[in-house]
C-alpha cells in the first residue's frame, strides 16, 4: 500500500471515476443505480471538499469515495453520506479502506460529525470494511426498494467522530 497515493479528486479524474463507478453497479450489489451519472450530475451532488480518489502513484485512479449532503437543513449540515468505489482490478489491496480514512480526516477537520451510508446486506466485503472503521450498524430497512426486479433490504451503517462534537 505505500507505493498508493490519496489525493483530492480533479475534473481530469473524470473519466476513471465513472467508470470505476459503472463496474462497482455492473457487479449488482453496490447500489440502486444502474448507470452511473454524468460527471455534471455527480459534480453537482457531491460536497466538492470531500472527493478523494486513490491511485498507484502518478498511474491510474483505482478508487474514489465521495459524500453528498444528507438534507438541506441547517441541523444536518454535519452529517453526510458517503460512497466508495474501487476498481475490481484493485480490490483487496487496502484502497477503500485508504480512502475512508482520509475521507475520516476530511470530514472531520470540517466539522462534520458523522458520516453514513446504506450498503446492501449482500455486500460482505463494504460492510466488514466500515465495521472495522467505526461503523456501527443502525438497522435495516427492509424490502426499501426494487433493484433489477427484486425487492433489496439496505443495512443502515453511520460513524460519529469521536472529536467533532
């Protein structure tokens, strides 16, 4: 892992985040999305200080994480939600864990105070990597939605800093 890099995500990453994006919904248990966005749509939607992507040193992108505010209300202004994605090529290489850490420190140096995401129950492999960063499991919501013709339950995970209060 030391030769892999975390840095902000730029315009020129555009092209890999996408499609990195498109492979993670391709495989069917990452999201309710079956396309991913224009890069216009996912710039609107994501908190521009808090898209990171992780690559082998000056090579390709093999993974971003992003948070997109969970309400517009003032109260809610700490609280985010978060997606990582990382190239099927890259897995088990410690990438997504790389960027949550960072996207951890980010967040937290910004004052936000917790972090969340829904992560499909058939997700073993996202849901051990949030426990293992201080996830903790708030509940699922059952049958939530259709996915590709069938009803999907969504495991509830968040993250309360521990220094933002």
């Amino acid at each position: 892992m030391a030769d892999i890099t975390v840095r902000p995500m730029t315009v020129d990453d555009a092209g890999r985040v996408r499609a990195i994006y498109q492979a993670g919904l391709d495989g069917g248990d990452a999201s309710f999305e079956t396309a991913a966005p224009s890069w216009a749509a996912f710039d609107a939607s994501r908190l521009s200080g808090h898209r990171l992507v992780a690559a082998d040193g000056d090579g390709p992108v093999l993974g971003w994480i992003a948070v997109s505010p969970t309400s517009t209300r003032a109260v809610y202004a700490g609280v985010v939600e978060h997606s990582v994605y990382v190239d099927p090529a890259a897995r088990g290489r410690g990438v997504a864990r790389l960027l949550l850490d960072a996207l951890i420190r980010s967040t937290e140096a910004a004052g936000i105070w917790t972090i969340q995401s829904g992560v499909f129950p058939e997700n073993a492999a996202s849901l051990a990597l949030h426990q293992r960063a201080g996830f903790r499991v708030l509940g699922v919501r059952e049958r939530v939605g259709r996915h590709h013709g069938r009803w999907r339950d969504v495991v509830l995970l968040e993250r309360r800093s521990a220094v933002v209060n």
